[in-house]
C-alpha cells in the first residue's frame, strides 16, 4: 500500500495522546489509595491539555487526507459497519471527555460522589470514562485496518496490540519527561511503565513481522485474471501509463528500501528509546527523557510507514509489471 503521511501522523499523534491520558489518569488514581504522591490539579489539567493539543493535531493531520473535507461529517453516517466510521465517532468523545478532565482538575471541582470521604472522585470519574474513550479509540483505529481480511499484513490481532502498546509506550515517554520537569516524584513510575511497555511492543511488533514474513498469500496471477493455467506471465499493464491503482495500491519503492525503513523503524523506536529512558531515569535528567520521546516519535513515523507499505494488495498482482 501506498503510506499517506496524514494518516502516519493521525495515527502516531493519537497514540501519544491517548497514552499521556493514561499516564495521568492512572497516577492519580494511584494517588488516591497513598500508592504514589499526589500532586496538584493543575499538574493533571495541564497534562491533559498538552495529551488534547496531540489529539488535536491527529485530527488535523487527518484532514489532508481527505479528497473533501466538507463532507467529512458523514464518515459517521455507517457506525453500524465501519471501523473508520466508529473511529470518526470515538475520537471527540474521548477529546471532550479528556478536556472536561482537564477542567475539572484545574478549577479543582471535587465532591464525595460515593461517600468514600476520599478526594478527587470527580476527576477520577470524569478520567474513567475517559479511559473507555481511549480504549474504544485505540480498537476502532487499529480495527480499521485489521479488519481488511485480503491485507493479511494487517489481518491479526496483533495490528490491535501493537497499535495499543506503541501508543501507550510513546504517551507513558512523554509523560516521564513532563513529570521529570512538573512532578519528579512521578518520573520512576512513568519512567518504568514507558521501559515495559516499549519492551512489550518490541516483542508484539516482532511477532508481527515475523508473522508478515511467512504469510503465504491467498491469491495469485490466475486468481487475479481469472484465468486457471499454471503459467501466466504479465507482460503489460493494459495501458500506456499509471493509474489510481498504480498510485495508491503500491508504494514503489524497492525491497532493499523497505527492509532499510524496516531496521530504522526498529533501531529508532525500541533499543535507543530504552537506552536513553534508562541514562534519563538514572540521571534524572529531563533532557535525556525528553530526548527519548522525540527518539522514539520519529521511529514511530518510520513503523507507521513500514505498517502500510508492507501490506501487500491483491490487486498488485494485476499491475506488477508497473508494481
């Protein structure tokens, strides 16, 4: 498939997004039981904020791929069906979700909701529907593309947890620089969860690829033809230039291209990120962490990009010639 960079910076900004959202509300849900230092409402307002800004910016991204973006409000319309339709749905109601957390912990709005006589049951109810917008997000987006049964790159469950996992490592990153700047008594536990959960992704991301490595494709010449001999040869493509399949179904760059993005992808978003979080974590050094997230932001750019090159379409069987 052709990788359209709107959607590779829809998709990265909203992981970091939605991941920061989780940091913050699972700190301060950690707080409330004197697991970890609380800290002030306006440290979570203004986390919050920043995880909208990266939310908004996805959905800017989003609309340069769109042929019209007038008409965008009726990406809605088939919810019943589309993934993509339930993404377009899921989106503001997690970004208004999260700024009403955001407002909440700044006017530091609170009452005993449950009669507990414990603080913040107002933020931390606000942030648990939050955390079920940002999970129903992360689904409808990976199942946009692990829904497509003839990509088989994308069709596994393992398109949803990688989605998931780098998504949360890049948001549980930047929340460990901000902490590292706002709340240093917040950076060892961000910090770790950012460590296990880029370590996690690593092992998912490779299951991926090595599942990718050994698919046996579905269709072949004669499938895509419809001609049943045991040897087909294309020697044109039909016509005297390329085409909107030519352009959009096919990435056209060469195997050796794809398997340097491939080895970039994995240095920039895995082992550097870690190493980095580790020298930060030790140094408690907010330029290292900081340094980490951007590291691994940008590795997150080159595995987006291979995620849709490597899918391979069927139709591209019909124009290899030009593929």
């Amino acid at each position: 498939m052709h990788p359209a960079f709107s959607v590779i910076f829809l998709t990265t900004l909203l992981g970091v997004g939605q991941g920061l959202f989780l940091a913050l509300f699972s700190s301060q849900a950690y707080s409330v039981v004197d697991v970890l230092p609380a800290q002030s409402g306006g440290f979570y307002a203004l986390g919050a904020f920043i995880a909208l800004i990266f939310l908004i910016g996805g959905l800017i991204a989003s609309v340069f791929h769109l042929g019209h973006p007038e008409r965008a409000w009726r990406a809605a319309a088939m919810w019943r069906t589309s993934w993509l339709s339930r993404e377009v749905i899921a989106l503001p109601i997690a970004m208004g979700v999260i700024a009403l957390y955001a407002l909440v912990n700044w006017l530091g709005i609170d009452a005993d909701l449950y009669g507990l006589g414990v603080p913040g049951q107002v933020a931390l109810s606000v942030g648990a529907f939050g955390v079920i917008a940002t999970l129903a997000l992360f689904v409808c987006t990976a199942m946009i593309y692990a829904a497509i049964k003839f990509l088989q790159e994308w069709a596994s469950p393992l398109t949803v947890v990688n989605y998931f996992l780098l998504g949360t490592a890049s948001g549980f990153g930047f929340a460990t620089a901000y902490a590292a700047v706002a709340a240093p008594d917040l950076v060892p536990f961000y910090g770790g969860w950012a460590i296990t959960l880029t370590f996690a992704g690593l092992l998912s991301r490779a299951a991926s690829l090595f599942r990718n490595a050994r698919i046996k494709q579905k269709s072949s010449v004669q499938t895509a033809i419809g001609v049943r001999h045991n040897k087909v040869r294309q020697g044109s493509m039909g016509m005297m230039g390329g085409s909107y399949n030519t352009r959009e179904y096919f990435h056209g760059r060469t195997a050796a291209f794809l398997k340097s993005v491939k080895w970039i992808f994995l240095a920039l978003t895995f082992p550097l990120p870690l190493l980095l979080l580790w020298l930060g974590l030790a140094q408690m050094s907010a330029g290292l962490l900081m340094l980490a997230f951007g590291v691994q932001y940008v590795g997150l750019l080159f595995e987006r990009w291979f995620f849709f090159a490597q899918a391979n379409h069927p139709q591209n069987l019909y124009y290899q010639v030009v593929g």
